[in-house]
C-alpha cells in the first residue's frame, strides 16, 4: 500500500469519495475568475511595458527608444520593489535565485497585495525576470481564499489542493500550453502516485476552465491569446553526427554559464536581505545601464536585455541573421549579467529569461560549423532552462514546443538537457543552501 504523503494526506480511496467530487466542482466553479485575473495581469503587465517603453518615448517625440531610457525606469522599478519587500506582508514573494519552487502553502489574502505590486513594479518597468514565480503564487493565494469564502469549514488538506489547481491554472495560462503547465509543476512539486492524482485531476480541470477563459476573453478584448509556439520559422534540417556532438558541447557549457549567474545572484541576496531597498535601486541602475550598454554599441533594441525576454524571444530567432557574433555575445553577457542581478533582489521567475539566454547562446554557436542556427537555438534553451530550473522534462518540452520542431530536433535538446542537468548537479554540489530572504516588516 502506497504511504501518505506527509502534506496532502493523499489515499487513493480518496478518489472516490464525494468529498473529493465536490472538490474537483469547486475547483472548475474557483477555475473561472483565477484565470480570469491571472489574464488581466500579464496583459496589465505587457500594456504597461508597452506603455513605458514604447508610447512614452513616442509622446515624447523620440525616434524610437533611446539606449539609456531603461536606467530612469529600472531603477524606479527597483526603488518599488524593494519597498515592497521591506514594508508589505510578504515580502514581495521568494527570492528568485533559490530556483523554481511550488511546495510552499499559499500567501494569506494580506500578502497577495504585496507580491502583486512587487511582481509588477519589477516587470512592468524592465527588470530581466520572468512572471511565472507571482502568478503561481497569486493563483494559489487567491484560489485558496475564495475557497475559505465560500466553504468555511473546508479542511487544510482541501485548501491545499484548491491552491495547487489555482497555480496550476495561472501557469498553464501564462505558457498557453496545460500539458506543459502540468509537467512543469508535476516536476516542481515532486509529487508522485496517489498525491499525484488529487492534485492533478483539480489542477487540469482548473487549466482547462482557464483556457477557455482565455480565449474567451482574448476574442472580447481583441487581445488575444498566449501561444507557446514561435510562428513562421523554418523547417529544421534533420539532425546529424556533427549536431550531436554539438548538443553534448552545449549540454556542457550551459551550466558554466548558469553557475555564474546563480553566484552572482547569490551574492546579491545576501546583501538584499540586510538592505533590501537600497540593494534593489542599486541593482535596476546597473540593469538599466546594461542595457544602454548593449543598445547603444550594437544599435539594437533595449528590451532584449531588458524584460523576461518572453516577447523578445521570437523577434530575436526570427531576425537571427541581423545579429553578428560580437552582438550575441555582448546580448549574453548583459542580459545574464541583468539576469543574476535581478534573481538576488528583485521578485518574479526564472524561466524566460534562461530560455532566452539559451537561444542567443545557441544563435551565436550557429556561426560556427556544423550548427544549424534553430537546432543551436532549441539545444541552448532546453539547456539553460535545466540548468536553471533543475527539471529536464519540462526544460525538454518547452524546447521542443516553442520552436515547433516536434520529434526533429527532441532528440538533440534531449541530449543537450541532460548533458546539462548532469553538469549542473556536479557544479552545485554542496552549494545547494537557499539564499537569505529579506527580514519579515515590523
């Protein structure tokens, strides 16, 4: 008989019972206006990016944005984030640079304020962060909330599990994608067998409740929908010897990469934990003169070091060619520079931005021999996002699903993702102590 796990409590009994049918209703019933307010975020998010940095330089008569727009903005969004972490319950969230994380029980209704306004001072104004981390704490909180609204004498165990759904739904919302929604958080969470099963089933309906809400309201507003898959790329070439000693070599030069980026962001940590504002300022400055550093020597566009690098992933792989060497690797080395920064004081995820990381590592690899650029470009996301976020099935699907390659290039991200998943572990070991989180607010 399979043991319990020591949160849910799961027993496969539990499968039957009504108690768990009326779960599964509440959580399709909670499903509708999670989804919905998870939708409003990222398009508060984007409309507010847009805003910023793209209708105000305009207004102002600008021709385009200027290299050094992004130091005032991020700066302003650090100023905001750290007063969040230092003065609001919660703290803002946890601290990115610990890693990927769904184990924790749901914020309480006061904190949900906190890492909102954090969440989106960060993003909005240009901080190289991702939104996953917030939204999966956001659809948690306030799932589990509605659920203590509606049904007071819910038990711990069913609240967790509405929770659960409700990051489940926010997830599979911002990928576009609930399968890889599922995995993802299949993989975060660590569940297995009859644990599995409870939080699945709720999660799934939850995500698909979501999709619907998505598209529904994506054809009201005229905004659309989000797609995982890059539209309009070429069909790749098929893999050969040469690709496959390629996927080892970028397999085995991803975690370096990574191993920087989480030591910088460490260090920062630790310093934003004694003075979180401070440190936050300090850290959009930098982020922000980064990226006048790369727009302003290669002529191209501040967001690629600035933002998630959600939006900017597909421009980057479809105008491939009009990036040289030099520029991809200035675009790496500022871009990760911003990205550790902002793992070890800001508030948000880390799934983005390693994605994007992983295609300009690829692209700048592709002008050597025997590099296809989209099969270099699918190998360094799938290694990146492994190596940042330690799970190989989601970084595998996020790959291969993005750049629409389907069973072509799996393959070579395979190898590549665990090429880097090895390495990572190897240059972890021992090091693997979470990074100090900021006082709690008096």
């Amino acid at each position: 008989m399979e043991a319990p796990h020591p949160v849910l409590g799961a027993d496969p009994s539990t499968l039957h019972s009504r108690a768990y049918v009326r779960l599964l209703v509440l959580s399709a019933v909670l499903g509708v206006p999670v989804s919905a307010a998870a939708w409003g975020f990222l398009h508060l998010v984007s409309e507010g990016t847009e805003l910023v940095y793209d209708d105000l330089p305009s207004a102002l008569g600008m021709d385009g944005t200027p290299a050094w727009w992004g130091v005032p903005w991020v700066g302003l969004g650090g100023l905001l984030v750290g007063l969040c972490i230092r003065y609001l319950p919660g703290r803002g969230g946890h601290v990115p640079v610990n890693g990927f994380s769904t184990g924790a029980p749901p914020p309480a209704p006061r904190e949900i304020a906190g890492v909102a306004l954090a969440a989106l001072a960060g993003l909005t104004l240009g901080a190289v962060i991702g939104p996953e981390a917030p939204l999966i704490a956001l659809g948690a909180g306030a799932t589990a909330w509605a659920a203590r609204l509606l049904r007071r004498d819910l038990p711990e165990r069913a609240v967790l599990l509405l929770g659960a759904a409700g990051s489940f739904a926010a997830i599979s919302l911002l990928i576009g994608n609930p399968l890889v929604g599922a995995f993802l958080l299949m993989e975060a969470s660590a569940l297995g067998g009859a644990a599995l099963g409870l939080v699945l089933l709720p999660g799934l309906l939850a995500a698909g409740i979501g999709a619907l809400v998505m598209v529904g309201l994506g054809s009201v507003t005229g905004l659309g929908v989000v797609a995982l898959t890059i539209p309009d790329l070429p069909t790749p070439a098929r893999p050969d010897l040469a690709q496959l000693g390629w996927a080892v070599a970028i397999g085995l030069v991803a975690p370096l990469l990574g191993w920087v980026i989480v030591r910088v962001g460490r260090a920062v940590a630790g310093r934003a934990a004694v003075r979180p504002v401070a440190v936050a300022v300090v850290v959009g400055l930098a982020v922000g003169a980064l990226a006048w550093l790369y727009a302003g020597t290669t002529g191209h566009d501040v967001s690629e070091v600035l933002l998630s690098g959600q939006e900017a992933l597909g421009p980057l792989l479809l105008s491939a060619d009009d990036h040289t060497v030099g520029a991809l690797l200035l675009l790496l080395l500022c871009k990760g520079a911003g990205y550790g920064l902002s793992l070890g004081a800001l508030r948000g995820g880390p799934v983005f931005p390693a994605m994007f990381l992983g295609a300009a590592g690829g692209l700048a690899l592709s002008h050597l021999p025997g590099l296809p650029a989209l099969a270099g470009a699918a190998m360094g996301i799938g290694a990146m996002s492994v190596v940042m976020l330690r799970l190989p099935l989601t970084s595998v699907l996020l790959a291969t699903l993005l750049l629409g390659s389907g069973l072509t290039l799996m393959p070579l991200v395979i190898v590549a993702v665990v090429v880097a998943h090895v390495g990572t572990a190897w240059l972890r070991r021992g090091s693997e102590q979470p990074a100090p989180a900021p006082a709690a607010p008096a």
